[in-house]
C-alpha cells in the first residue's frame, strides 16, 4: 500500500507543478480566486482557466489512457516491447484523424475526434494479424515488425496526403508529435469517459488476460475462451488509445515504459498494475509536458517529443534484453 501511496503523492506533485509552473508566473492567491471568482478580463484567470487546466486535464487523460493500453497489449501478447506507439496503434488512430480533419475540416471537433476509435481498432487488429495472432503464435520480433511496417505505410500515406492537401499541412504538423498545447479544443468530457470505460473494462477481464498470459493451452484448460479474452483486449486498446490520441495526438513510448515500473510496484497482479499504470502514465506525460515547456522556454518542445525523447533509450534497453524467437 504504502508503494501506491508514492506514486499517488507522486502524481499529485507533477498536478501542482504543471499548474504552478511556466512562463508566466502567478500569484498563489489567483489559483483560489480563479476557481472560486473567474474573471475573463484578469490575465492570470485565463491563464490558470482557459490554458494551464484544460492542459493538465488532457495530460491526465491521455497519460492514463496509455499507461493502460501498453500494459494491457504487454499482458495479451507477452511481450514487451508492445506498446501503442510502437506497435503502429498511435498512427492508426492519428492518421484516421487527420484524413478526417482534411475531408470534413475543423468545424467539430468532437465529431471529428470520433474517427480515432475506428482508426485504433483497424490499426490494431492488422498489427495483431500479421504478428501471428490469429494463429496463438504472438512473437515480439515479429509483432514489432509488423508494428514498424504498419508505423511506415501510415506515415507515407500522410505524406501522400500532405502532398495533395497543401491546407492538411498545419493539422499534420500537430498531429506528427503529441501535444497538449490544443487542449482547450479537444472534447475532454467525452474522451475521459471513454478512456473510464476502457479501464473499467480492463480490470474486468485482468483475470481472464492474466489466464491467457499463461499461454493457450493452459489457458483453455482454465475454461478461458482466448479469442473472447484477445478481443475483449482489442476493445480496451482501442477505446484507451482513441481517447489519448483524441485529446493530445500521438504520445510515442509512454505505453512502453509504465508497464515494466508498474509491475515493480504492483508485483504480478494485472488488477494492481493498471490501477498503478494509469497513475504513472499521468504522471510520465505531465511531467514530460511540464518539462518541454520550460527546457526553451518561452518556445517548448512538445509532449511527444519529450516522451520519446525519454522513451527511446528504454526501449533500446528493453529490446536488447528480449532473445529473437522468444515469446515473453
């Protein structure tokens, strides 16, 4: 217990610096007074209001979103290097946004926000698919190359539209690297409803992955339905990563390195490590967030970025440790 106090404490930490933290310093007075007696004509009020707010909000959301999407895809395929961004989920839900941004332009956001959900989805079971899914066969080499090659054709295809769409360019340039800087434009209530219902879904079938994390064969000797228990996983990655995709872009390698901090918390109990994933996630992207936008300040690096920036030595550590041909 005292091991999910920390990272509770932890979390409320990053929530109080991103808040207190930036640019443009406030007066502690104006936090209470912006919440309890907003006035739109006080620049501290917007500030606080219309900026710093909605943008730790979408942090909240997206970091905890992905922190159960990565842990849920390590559990299902045992491997890990399965991770959202890694495995071509990001830019599956990324790149139905923005052909959806380009088709039916910005008017709705809401609406058009709807189209990472079936762009997670189709980017999902094609990476499942081709990664020896369908035939129990899930291999780490294997998944992240098909992950990387899905990764690869989106990109060109976005290219492809960029090259055609001159007006697609400003919308690919948000949508290239994660960010929380459009926050206030995302539909916040929506996508963290949905990323709820996800993590709900998530700890309902914990034991019923846990099971299939054992293997197929013992798995159905435990009366697991394996396809039921792989696509309810397929549901969850999917809400959870349309959710983060909706209201901050793709966020590359956050759902890579909670998981493994995760189980040192939580021990082997999937229950536990999602709770703890989802704590961590947020933690991970407002601190990155945070963190991006003092490093050049008044300029900033974006929330993707910096997550990668952090994730991609992990993930080169990772992949150093996994054998070819293994399977955990």
């Amino acid at each position: 217990m005292s091991k999910f106090l920390w990272i509770a404490c932890l979390l409320l930490l990053v929530v109080v610096g991103s808040l207190t933290i930036g640019v443009r310093s406030l007066d502690p007075a104006a936090y209470w007074q912006a919440l309890t007696a907003y006035d739109p004509r006080d620049p501290a009020h917007v500030t606080l209001m219309a900026i710093r707010i909605p943008r730790l909000v979408a942090g909240l959301i997206a970091g905890a979103a992905l922190g159960v999407a990565g842990t849920v895809m390590q559990a299902v395929t045992r491997n890990p290097l399965a991770d959202p961004g890694i495995l071509g989920v990001n830019a599956g839900a990324a790149f139905a946004l923005l052909v959806g941004t380009t088709l039916l332009g910005r008017a709705d956001e809401a609406i058009v926000a709807l189209l990472t959900f079936p762009g997670a989805a189709i980017a999902s079971a094609i990476v499942f698919a081709l990664g020896g899914g369908l035939r129990g066969d899930v291999g780490p080499v294997r998944l992240t190359l098909a992950g990387a090659a899905l990764n690869a054709l989106l990109l060109s295809l976005v290219t492809a539209i960029v090259l055609v769409r001159q007006d697609s360019l400003d919308v690919f340039r948000f949508w290239v690297a994660g960010s929380l800087t459009q926050a206030t434009t995302r539909p916040l209530a929506e996508m963290a409803g949905v990323a709820a219902l996800g993590t709900g879904f998530a700890l309902l079938i914990a034991p019923r992955i846990e099971a299939l994390s054992l293997g197929t064969a013992l798995s159905r000797g435990l009366g697991t339905r394996p396809g039921r228990v792989q696509a309810g996983a397929l549901v969850v990655v999917t809400l959870t990563t349309g959710a983060a995709v909706a209201v901050a872009g793709p966020i590359a390698f956050l759902g890579l390195m909670v998981p493994p901090l995760a189980r040192l918390v939580a021990g082997h109990n999937l229950r536990g490590e999602l709770v703890v994933s989802a704590m961590l996630g947020a933690t991970i992207l407002i601190f990155a967030d945070t963190l991006g936008r003092l490093l050049l300040a008044p300029s900033e690096i974006r929330a993707g970025i910096m997550t990668a920036l952090i994730g991609g030595p992990v993930f080169l550590w990772i992949a150093r440790r996994v054998r070819p041909g293994a399977s955990a």
